[in-house]
C-alpha cells in the first residue's frame, strides 16, 4: 500500500522525506521489519520502540513513525512523527487492511467479569441464527466454524486488524469481541468500527497495571467515549458504575438489570443446579446456566441481539439451550459429589461463584474451595481472595495458580493475611495445585460442592523465566474421580 494513503488515517507533527513509497508491512517488532516495512517505535510497559529505529533501519525499514526521533536519517527513508504512536499503529492497522470493520457489524465487550461468556453467547447466538459470525475472545477466536487460536484477550492492533480483514473477507455479518482494559488504554482497538459496545461491570482487578480504581475505570468507560452516534450502548444499571459508562457517549443509551429500573429487564424465578428459571422481558425463559451472574449475562445478550435487530421469538428458544464458555461454572458430578471449575481470579468474581453455590446447596452439603493467585499481577487483591473463600467455604485450600516469577510461598503469605480471625483451623496451604485439588476432591462427601477457581480455561502453568507446562484442573479432577493416572503430557513444559 502506498505511505501517502497510509498517512491519511494520522494527525502528523512533522514529516521528512518522501510519501509516494510502497509499504508491504506494518510492524512495532524490529525482529519483524524487512525492506519495505513502515516501523511504528510504541512505548510498552517492558520496552521502548523509540530505542529499536536504528535496528528497524538497519533491517531496512523504509519508513518510521515515532514520537520523537534525535538520530541521522537515509534520505531513502521517510520519518513521520505523531503525539501517540501507539494511536497511529491502530489506524495505520485499520487503513492498511482496508478497514474490515466498515465491512461487518463490530461489537464490543468490557468490564471485569463475563466478557468471555458473554462475547461467546453472542456468537453461538447469532451463529444459530443463521448469519456468518467472528469471535474474538480470551479462550478463543472463531471465523464461523473455524478457530484461530488466541494469545491475548485482546490482540495487538496489526494481528487484530488482519483478523478483522480475514472476518470481513469470508462474509462474517457480525463480530463479537472482548475488549479489555489494557488494550483500550494502549490504543489497540484505535481505528476500529463498532456497531455497539456493552458493559457487563466493574470491580477491583489489575490494579497493578492502572495504578488506582479511577484509572481503571476511565480506560473502560473511553471505549464507550469513542463510540460512533449510530452504535448502540448497552450498560449494566445494578452495577453502581454502570451509568459513568454512558456520561460521554454519542452512541444511543440503552440499559439492562434484575434490580433497576432498565430497557431490558429479568428477574430470577429459581436459581439451582440444573440452571436457571428466569422472568425475561415478560417471558418465561429456562435455561442450563446458573447463578444471578448468569442472569445478567443472559440479559446482557438478549439486549445485544435485540438491539442488532433479532427478534424476540427467535433469540429466546436458542439462548435457553446454550451453555457458558468453557471454566466458566464448568461443573461435573460423579459420586453424589459436584466439582466446578471457575476462571473466577478476582475477589467480586469469586464471591459471586461461591454466593451461588451457598445458594443452591440451600444449606445442605459443604462448600471446598481451592484458590491461589498469580505472581507479578494485582497484590492487593490476594488476601481479599483468601477472604472471600473463607466467608462461604468449610474448607479452604490456598495453593499456586500462575507463580510466574513470584516465589509461590510470599503469595501464599499475603493471601494468608486475608484470613479472618477464627477461620485459621479451616484453610489448609497447598503449594502444588495438583496435589490441592486431589486433596480436596477427597476431602468431599456426598453432597459436597468442590469449587477450583482462578484458571478456569487455561491449560498451563506459568512459572519463573516465563516457563510454562501443561496442567489442567478439570482434567485432575476428572482422574481423582475415576481413580486414574494423569495423561502422559502433564506437567511437560510448552
């Protein structure tokens, strides 16, 4: 694509050297640039792509775009400086895959809980009904029946857009996507399209990157900033921060909830272990999921598909049949003894699982819960876990979820400091989460719940040096209940 339609997507302060030049490549990784790459230097949280142009320059990129430049330039090289580079490579992205998101319906998910469950109900959803649809998610990425393997919540922009692009070419009519907050805050979804954007809540998590509660809030409420005037957005009204979602927005304002006044209403009629039996929009509505959370995340999706056109009659019977993603209250029952696996990793997730299974056992049976948190992420979250598991739980098992390059112990200390004083002779520390989980298992009786939380979907541990190896909680619990040996690759290192 030639530089000078490229530029057109940039606010520039300043440009040396030619426009008309072809470029056959965008990237912000030197190791990837080639004769003919445009390298955008993006400031990271790890490294600074200011300090690679003379590498990118060496590998014969052709042009730069950066923030600031003090080096000797190639007459043959084209030097471009913008405010924010990180905002210029999502354009730059968008424009140079022929902005894909002009070409489908885009639509956005935040918040801290039920991004995933509720980005893939509405692809399953809108799939059932028939039209072509894009998924992009924590656990996975889906061109209609084809999946494309995820590494982050939210690709980078140049993976992103040329998904997008692949989406767009194969006739996808909508796509659903989870936006997190990091990736709002570092501009990787700059240059898209959304057709709407939904709000599921907001509670305390990656502190550790955002600094305070209001920093992450503003990056989650800028993706609603951003919304064209023709989109929709659909806010959570039980959550007390779900109205800050809508206070800028040009989009049209829309809102769902069990307990406020909303445009979109439900109220829980039965809540139990076979699912849930709800009243939505004045109809009644059974389905498998469980849990108030659950609820709102049925509701949520009812809104989007309501709001992208469907009709009520045709959304209600395909959303009662389906299920959540995979190690969302992913449960399974062998022996009079039911083990859930949950991806709940921060405190309001967890108590909302653990606030579930208290009701549903309707004071019959134990509650076991086994959770850890992971090493170089939000500290102060830890003992606030350990406390939520101890309100609700008989037992509590503290071991490892991700130790990454934490020492597993000072984890297990700080979450030990959330313990309530008199609960001590109930928790139990575990450090290796295989062994915590079979203890557990075998701690249960008949009638007893197993609740293993914080991994949910995840097939690996991460430890120190960035090693990882294979481990997967449902699969440990499904060997302890049959009384097997595990598959022959766990534990092997990725």
């Amino acid at each position: 694509m030639n530089l000078s339609l490229l530029l057109t997507a940039l606010k520039t302060r300043k440009i040396t050297g030619r426009q008309d030049k072809e470029i056959t490549n965008i990237t912000f990784d030197s190791r990837t640039v080639a004769p003919g790459s445009l390298f955008v230097a993006v400031r990271g949280t790890q490294a600074d792509g200011h300090d690679y142009i003379s590498k990118a320059l060496a590998s014969g990129a052709t042009a730069i775009v950066c923030e600031q430049f003090s080096g000797t330039l190639n007459e043959e090289v084209t030097m471009i400086e913008v405010d924010q580079s990180a905002e210029a490579l999502g354009l730059l992205s968008s424009v140079f895959y022929g902005n894909p998101t002009r070409q489908l319906k885009l639509v956005g998910v935040t918040g801290t809980n039920g991004k995933t469950t509720t980005a893939t109900l509405c692809f399953d959803l809108f799939k059932r009904l028939g039209y072509k649809t894009g998924l992009v998610s924590t656990i996975e990425n889906r061109i209609g029946d084809r999946i494309v393997p995820a590494t982050h919540t939210t690709p980078d922009p140049v993976q992103l857009n040329a998904l997008l692009r692949q989406m767009a070419d194969e006739g996808c009519d909508f796509v659903f996507m989870e936006v997190s907050s990091h990736a709002i805050d570092q501009r990787r979804i700059a240059g898209l399209y959304f057709a709407g954007a939904f709000f599921t809540n907001i509670t305390h998590d990656h502190i550790d990157y955002h600094k305070t509660f209001g920093a992450y809030l503003k990056a989650k409420k800028r993706l609603f900033d951003d919304l064209p005037k023709d989109a929709f957005a659909l806010t959570n009204a039980d959550d007390r921060n779900g109205s800050v979602m809508l206070q800028n927005t040009k989009a049209k304002k829309y809102s769902y909830g069990l307990k406020k006044m909303a445009d979109f209403k439900a109220r829980i009629i039965e809540n139990g272990i076979s699912g849930l039996h709800l009243e939505l929009d004045r109809q009644d509505f059974i389905c498998r999921m469980i849990g108030e959370f659950n609820a709102y995340n049925l509701l949520a999706v009812y809104g989007v598909a309501t709001l992208l056109g469907a009709r009520k009659e045709d959304v209600l019977p395909i959303l009662s049949s389906l299920g959540g993603a995979e190690g969302r209250f992913d449960y399974i029952q062998e022996n009079g003894i039911t083990a859930i696996v949950d991806y709940a990793h921060t405190p309001d997730a967890l108590e909302k699982v653990l606030a579930t299974l208290d009701d549903i056992r309707r004071g019959k049976g134990n509650i076991i819960t086994v959770v850890g948190c992971g090493g170089d992420r939000d500290k102060a979250k830890r003992p606030l876990m350990a406390r939520a598991a101890c309100d609700y739980s008989k037992t509590v098992i503290l071991t490892s979820d991700n130790p990454r390059s934490e020492d597993p112990a000072a984890i297990l200390r700080d979450m030990q400091a959330g313990v309530p004083i008199g609960s001590e002779k109930k928790v139990l520390v575990v450090s290796d989460r295989e062994q915590a989980i079979r203890t557990a298992y075998r701690m249960a009786q008949d009638g007893d719940f197993v609740l293993v939380a914080g991994k949910g979907h995840e097939k690996y541990q991460e430890f120190a040096q960035k090693s990882r190896i294979y481990f997967d909680d449902k699969a440990v619990l499904l060997n302890e209940m049959k009384n097997m040996s595990l598959p022959g690759d766990f534990g092997k290192t990725l």
